[in-house]
C-alpha cells in the first residue's frame, strides 16, 4: 500500500458551495452562488419551519 501525497489541497470553495447546493439548490446558479437568491430561501425556509412546528 502506498501512501504518498499528491501535493493537491482540498478546494474548500467548492466543497463549501455543494454543501449550499444540497440545502438551498435554487441558491447556485451555473456552478455560482447566487447572493440575491440567499435570503428569500432563507426566510422561506424559516417560515416553512415555523409552520411545522405549530402543526
């Protein structure tokens, strides 16, 4: 077993953007995040969770 490294580092940016992605899809737009799109699904998603949470 070989243990070598690829001198590579971790994109955070894009690890950071598909962890938005896989919360807020509507929120990234062609590979970009999308800033005016943010906080309408924000508090869309805090108004649906308040919701069920009466329920």
């Amino acid at each position: 077993m070989s243990n070598k490294i690829d001198g590579l580092s971790m994109n955070l940016e894009q690890a950071n953007l598909d962890k938005l992605r896989s919360v807020f899809p509507e929120c990234v737009s062609e590979g970009k995040l999308d800033c005016l799109v943010i906080p309408v699904s924000v508090r869309l998603a805090k108004s649906e969770s308040a919701v069920l949470e009466r329920s």
